[in-house]
C-alpha cells in the first residue's frame, strides 16, 4: 500500500460552515453535495472508512431536500414564516457509526456475531435528531467489534486508516467517521466516546474532537453513573466546525445561522483577528496518568513536544499556564477495566456468545463473567468515589491539559496481532488520558497542535469543568489561531 501521507481534499473544497451557507442560500444543492460525498468516498475506499454506503436513499433524500429548497424559495422566505425556515444543517451529507441504528441500514456493530441482526426500521434518537436538522446520511462508518477498542478494525474485515499516513490505524472506535471527514469525504460526522472514542481517532487523523460531558446531548443517556460512559459529539476540520455540528446536537439553533458554541467560536476568533486578548485561564498542565504505577506510562518526544507548544501558545496569549500534578491513587487500571468490559454482560447478546466473537470481546466476556455482581458493584462505587474526589481536585483550574496519545497511531494489525491481555495493555498505553474523563463526566476537547517530519499530527486534550463545552471550544480555537491555522 502507499503509505505517503494525502492531502485532505474536503469536500468541494469548503468548511462545514461554508458548506452549510451555501447550502441555505441555494448556491449549492444537496443532490451536488452528496454525489461529492460519494465520490470521496470511492475514491477513498482504500481508507477502509465506511462499512456501508447508502447511495440509492442518501440521493433520494437530497433530491427532496432541494425540493424543499426549491419550494420555499418560491414561497419567498419572508411569507414563509418561521415554521417553514429550512433545518440548521440543510442538505449536509453525514455519516453514523456502525453503532448506531439508521433505518433501512444493518447495525453490525463489527461483529460476525450481529451481522444479520434484523434491520432496524427506526432511528436511533441523535439520528432522527440530525434528520431534523437537514443531514443526508450517506452510510455506516467502520467501527471496532462492539466499539471496544481504540482502533477500528473488527473480524468483519473492516480496518479505518488514518489519511496522514494509510498504513496506520484511524484510531477509536470512530475511526472510520475520522477517516472520512479527514479525507475529505464527509464536511463534519459525529462520534460517540465512552473512553476516548472521539478523540483518540481525532488526534490520529489530526481532527478536532469534541467529548460533551455527561447528560449535555439531550438524546445522550443523562444518568449520573460512572457506568454511564458513553456522550456523542463532533469530529471536523475546524473547531468553528466542530461547534456548528455540536450545536445541531444540542438543537441549537433549529434553522441556519450560528448557535451559542459556534457564536461563541466567532466571537473569540473575531477578538484575536483585532488584537485583543482573551480573558485569562488558569491551565494546568500534566502528562501523568491514571494508569501509572500499574503500567508504565511513556510520552513519545512529539507527544511531548505538542504539550510543550500549546502550553506556550496559551501562556502567550495571556493564560496562566502551570504544571499541575493530580492524585489518582492506585486502583483505577483495575476498576476501569471492570465498568469496561462489564458493560459486555449488560448487552443482549445471544448464548454462546463468547464463542462467536473476536479475540478481544472473548477475553471481555470471559474475565467479566468471572466476577461476581458483588465486585462490579464494589468497583462502581470505588470509581464513584475516585470520580468525585478528582473532579475536586480539577476545578482547582479552569481547564486541564494533557497529551491525547502517547505515541503514534501504530500500524494496521499491531494491535491485533497480540494476545488480548497484551493488546489491552498496549491500547492503554497508546490512550493513557482520555478514558478518566469519561468517569469524571467532564467535557473534553482534542485539538491539534503540531505535526512532525512523517506528516502525523499530534494533539493535547482539553478537559473543562461541567458545562464547559463552549469554553473550551473558545479555548481550542484561540490555541489554532495562535499557531496560524484556521480555526
């Protein structure tokens, strides 16, 4: 395979935002923006981004989008009204995870094991939500076995390739979302993280990725539990990007125009272009983690490097930048790892499932089924504890930073070929920061910083207090603007 890297054409060479103005004001029509889309993605097959494309439907809905279009237009906005006014992300094609139930379309879920589950005839809730902002779903992107993983290949035969360089891993397990959208495929998709399943593949394909905290998209679970892991959120080029989609998410607003994150991302970039400085944040810096003493953390220079150079950036713009060293005691590598794969036990799997999944999900269902109900519930509370007494030791900053991974997105098959003890700890090693901030509830942003002499991208992690999302939106785009890119 080539592996030298390829650069991202987005789609029709716009933003999301772009793409979405000129959507909403009939200079481009849905039908145009979707055949791009599927274009990308046959020309990108080699990615390994999709595992299922739905052409025949994306087209017909786009063609009734811009008869709608069309419709309104002759109606004259103004007569219109306000019922009438077109969704927020009119005519935008999309993508969901293969995770995620889409009517008409198989959730497979990257298991030969639910490969011919019956089709579901309804939307999941964030996708009828995002049909009734104006999204074209063009198909299902490549997903891990179950999600569990943080690379997207599974024993169906999908493998997602970062577009920096195909011969690795995409990350996970919305690798394949991050493929597409950083090839240029898809202007913006949404992810879903339940320990770092956003931003992982976003800093592997040199994305921004968003983790809302806990209960913050209405069609999220709200439960506060640190079994409830899972949020959905954005992955796109820009941050201003990444706000418009998080904002559809959040329903807001319902029509075309720019909602509270996306005004919020306009405003603070808008500042800086006029030589003001932003209202100073205290940040505290860490490269420590969770795992370590169990395992031995080790940063690769770059990942290093990144952390260094963002927190110059942001002590240059008036920030106080300090190092900042948490306590995270000694039992969460085992904890984590019981809410983890205990999850497993909770969903509806046939019998004998152990025995049709791949090698990883075995090993889950295996040492899970081993514990008893008694030590699960033991690790819940032990990590509620754990959750509390760090959110307290976080608030002491307005955000916290760290590296996303620490070191580069290995090649396709490295995990995989280890036994899943070794192929678990790796993983860990690879994604030593993002899954706390699952446990925690907290909101989380990956943006990327820097890229080194191959091409790749390395990131550093936001992490906010609770209801935080726009700020570190804010944050995140000042941080790009320091370094000169497009926020």
């Amino acid at each position: 395979m080539e592996n030298a890297a390829r650069p991202p054409a987005r789609l029709l060479d716009r933003t999301a935002l772009a793409l979405r103005d000129d959507l909403a004001a009939g200079r481009l029509g849905a039908v145009e923006a979707v055949r791009a889309a599927l274009a990308a993605a046959e020309e990108h097959a080699d990615l390994g981004a999709f595992a299922a494309l739905d052409a025949e439907r994306a087209l017909d809905r786009a063609r009734r989008l811009d008869d709608e279009r069309a419709g309104r237009r002759g109606a004259g906005d103004a007569a219109a009204g306000p019922d009438h006014r077109l969704g927020a992300l009119h005519g935008m094609p999309t993508a969901f995870k293969d995770l995620t139930d889409v009517a008409g379309l198989p959730t497979r879920r990257g298991s030969e094991l639910t490969a011919s589950s019956p089709v579901p005839d309804r939307h999941d809730p964030v996708v009828e939500r995002l049909a009734e902002a104006g999204v074209v779903t063009v198909g299902k992107t490549t997903v891990p076995e179950f999600g569990l993983d943080a690379h997207s290949e599974n024993p169906l035969g999908g493998a997602a390739r970062t577009p920096l360089d195909p011969s690795r891993t995409a990350g996970g397990s919305s690798g394949g979302s991050a493929a597409a959208v950083a090839a240029g495929i898809l202007p913006v998709a949404p992810g879903t993280d339940g320990g770092g399943s956003v931003r992982i593949p976003a800093a592997a394909c040199g994305l921004v990725g968003l983790k809302p905290g806990r209960g913050t998209v209405p069609t999220d679970p709200p439960a506060e539990s640190v079994r409830n892991l899972a949020v959905t959120g954005p992955l796109a080029h820009t941050v201003a990007d990444a706000a418009l989609l998080f904002d559809a998410l959040t329903a807001q607003p319902a029509s075309p125009g720019a909602g509270p994150s996306l005004e919020a991302v306009q405003d603070a970039v808008g500042r800086l272009e006029a030589g003001e400085r932003p209202v100073p944040l205290r940040v505290g810096v860490t490269a420590a983690s969770p795992f370590a003493p169990e395992l031995s953390i080790g940063l690769a220079t770059s990942a290093f490097a990144a952390l260094t150079t963002a927190g110059a950036r942001l002590a240059g713009l008036g920030h106080a930048v300090d190092e900042f060293v948490p306590e995270y005691g000694d039992e969460y590598h085992r904890d984590f790892r019981t809410l983890w794969t205990s999850g497993l036990l909770r969903a509806d799997l046939p019998e004998g499932a152990e025995h049709r999944v791949g090698p990883m999900a075995a090993n889950f269902l295996h040492t899970a089924g081993a514990l008893s109900a008694e030590q699960i519930d033991a690790a819940e509370r032990r990590m509620t504890d754990w959750a509390v007494g760090l959110r307290a030791q976080f608030a002491v900053q307005d955000v916290v930073m760290t590296p996303v991974l620490a070191f580069a997105p290995p090649e396709v098959g490295h995990f995989t070929s280890l036994e899943p003890e070794a192929n678990y700890e790796r993983q860990c090693l690879f994604t030593p920061y993002t899954s706390m901030v699952n446990v925690m509830g907290l909101p989380a942003v990956s943006v990327p910083v820097t890229r080194d002499e191959d091409g790749l991208s390395w990131s550093v992690q936001l992490i906010g207090r609770p209801g935080d999302e726009t700020r570190l939106l804010r944050l995140a785009a000042q941080l790009k603007l320091a370094a000169g890119a497009d926020a």
